[in-house]
C-alpha cells in the first residue's frame, strides 16, 4: 500500500456551480504557471479526462490568451487515458486539444499524450511506454496535476476494488475491465499520483456528494474510496460546487 508522509490538510472550496467552478481552477491553474515561470521554472502539469475537466480546459482556452503564462514552457501529461484511437471521441487528448492545448501555442514536444491504439499494440505496451517516458522526467512531479471524481470514488482509472491500487512500484498500469467505458485505459498508479506538488480535485453535481464526503473522512481505505488516497505533497485542494459539497 502506498506510504504517504503527512501532507497540509485538504483545502475545501465550495463554488455556485460548474461554471463557476471551472472559471476558478482555470484562473488559479493559470496563476500558479505564471509563479512558477517567475521563479525560472518550467512548470509541468497533468491532466485528466471527464465533464468537469473538460470545463475547466474550455475556460484556459477562453483566459489562456490574454494570460502572461509563456505556454511554449508548459510541459503537459495526462493522469489517465483511455486506449481507443487518437481519433476517437472517448480520447481525453483529443478533448483537451480541442478545448485548449491547438488554441494556445503550446510546444508539440512538450505535450506528452499517453499512446493510443495508434501507437501501442496493448494498454498494457502503452503504459509500459508512458511509464518510460515519464521516467525520463521525474515519473510524476507535477507543479499541478487536476483529477475529476466519480460516483464511486475512483480517481484518474483506478477503480473500486481493482488490483491498479496497489501497483505501487510502477508508474503507470493499464486496465482492460473499466467500469466507466471505454474499458481499456492507462492510468498512473497512486504512487506517481501522490508525486505532485499540487493535487487539484474537480467535481460537480450531487451523484458524488457521497464520494467527497467519504474521500474527506478519516480513516477511509483507499481501495474502497480510490481518491482517498491520493494529495498533493505541498497542497491538495477540492474544487466542488454545491451539489458535490452536499454531504461535507
Ligand atoms: C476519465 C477520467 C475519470 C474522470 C471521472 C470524473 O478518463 O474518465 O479521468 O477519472 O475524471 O470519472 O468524470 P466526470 O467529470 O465526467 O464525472
């Protein structure tokens, strides 16, 4: 199991809805990359998929632009991905793409995308090469690394229950039996998860009101509440709105 070493408790912000939400991680996203490139950084990021993420990359490609971010100094990776064609529209990439990353001039080299079915001939071959790659760059350290919830608790593509959670010595594994569709994916494991500075929850809508309160409670076990275990070295904060913050 993974051993984490005491982290700042979780920062808790409630927001009037979606909107408001994904205005605010994007505004604060964009902040933190601008502190970082003062400090002579280049920051690196990760990225997830589902409705509320995608949100909040709609609203870096509206703010992006006329932000002092130099986005050509962003390195970019995913949390998880799912093992489909680059094309497809399951592609959390090709999401993000649309929404932000073909928008701003990010540097091609440094937007890591997890293989597809174009370049790998299993998930289990693309995580092996995402694992290699993100190696190669400290298999993890993220300035800010942004993950959605679901209504079970799983967190990137580690779900409930599935032997992923404990693939402690790898940094990412494959997954062929989703139960979110599509059913093949990559995910990073805990370990390389817990590895940023800056864990970043989003979540909307009441179905997770029950998830964010048991993820927040002591004491809950990671493998029955995936998110639990997993923040940021130096700050983890929950982006909710109302519905999702219900239960706290
Ligand atoms: C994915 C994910 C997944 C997602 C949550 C929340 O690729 O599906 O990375 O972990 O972030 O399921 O998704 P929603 O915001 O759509 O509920």
């Amino acid at each position: 199991m993974t051993e984490v070493p005491p982290r700042p408790a979780p920062r808790i912000e409630v927001h009037v809805d979606a909107a408001d939400l994904a205005t605010s991680a994007a505004g604060e996203l964009i902040t933190r990359l601008e502190d970082a490139q003062a400090r002579g950084e280049e920051p690196h990021i990760g990225l997830t998929g589902g409705s509320i993420a995608t949100a909040v990359h709609q609203e870096l490609g509206r703010m992006g632009p006329r932000s002092g971010v130099d986005w050509s100094r962003v390195v970019v990776w995913w949390g998880d991905e799912r093992f489909v064609a680059p094309d497809s529209e399951d592609r959390n990439a090709r999401s993000a793409r649309a929404a932000f990353i073909d928008r701003l001039p990010f540097d091609p080299a440094k937007v890591h995308d997890i293989p597809s079915t174009s370049d790998a001939g299993s998930a289990d071959d693309a995580a092996a090469a995402y694992s290699a790659e993100l190696r190669e760059h400290g298999a993890g350290l993220f300035e800010v690394l942004m993950l959605g919830l679901g209504p079970d608790g799983h967190v990137a593509s580690l779900f409930p229950g599935h032997p992923q959670l404990d693939a402690d010595d790898q940094v990412a594994v494959s997954i062929t039996d989703s139960p979110k569709p599509p059913p093949e994916r990559v995910t990073l494991t805990l370990a390389a998860l817990n590895r940023s500075r800056c864990v970043w929850f989003l979540v909307n809508g009441e179905d997770k009101a029950d998830a964010v309160a048991q993820a927040l409670a002591a004491g809950t076990d990671l493998h029955d509440i995936p998110a639990a275990g997993v923040s940021g070295e130096a700050e983890t904060i929950w982006f909710l709105d109302r519905g999702s913050a219900s239960q706290l």
